[in-house]
C-alpha cells in the first residue's frame, strides 16, 4: 500500500465526515466507509489468517478481530440494529487517526535503498 491509497482513504474519512455533519445526513456515511474499510482489511488478510494463527503473529490477529468487531456493528447499524452510535462514531474516529498516522508514516519514512 503505497501513500496514494493512505491519501485516498484519509479523504475518504474527511469527505464522509463532512457529508455526514454539513449535509446532515445521520451516521450513514461514516457506517459505510467503516464497512467497506474493515471489509478491506478482512479481504485482504483473509489468505493469511492459518499463517497468522500457527505463527501467533498477534498484531494482525489484533487488527483482523478489530476490523470484525467494526464490520459486524457498522453492518447491524445498516441494516437497522440499533447500535449506539458512540460505538461507530468512536470506531470511524480511531479508523482516521490511524489512517493519518499511517500516511504521516508514509510521507516521512521513505525507503531508498534495501541495504
């Protein structure tokens, strides 16, 4: 994942944010960015989850149970469970800040050279 795609989704964030507070529109927004991003991330590491379960790699067994907990309340929260919304506002917040952290990241730890 290169920086492009950490700019993308910090957008993504702020758009949905903005969508969700200046057009008054509820949570919706930040319920379907949090289950296409935690859909993302389940996708993406779904291949390696025997590696990570054998190897005990808990970082992204951690990550892998977060983006399940977010997808199953934004899911609920959609289809008209009634989830308090602090869970999901409180998720989509920790999803920005970590998407910012990841593209402050990016941006200052360049890799140049392998050795």
């Amino acid at each position: 994942m290169g920086a492009s795609a950490a700019i993308i989704i910090v957008l993504a964030h702020v758009a949905a944010l903005a969508w969700a507070v200046m057009l008054r529109k509820g949570m919706v927004p930040a319920l379907i960015l949090n289950l296409v991003l935690s859909a993302a991330i389940l996708a993406y590491n779904a291949d390696h989850l025997a590696i990570m379960l054998r190897y005990a790699d808990y970082a992204l067994l951690a990550l892998m149970a977060y983006a399940a907990v977010i997808f199953v309340c934004a899911a609920s929260a959609l289809c008209g469970l009634r989830i308090p919304a602090w869970i999901n506002w409180t998720a989509f917040a920790v999803n920005l800040a970590l998407s910012i952290l990841l593209l402050a990241f990016l941006w200052f730890f360049k890799i140049n050279r392998l050795f």
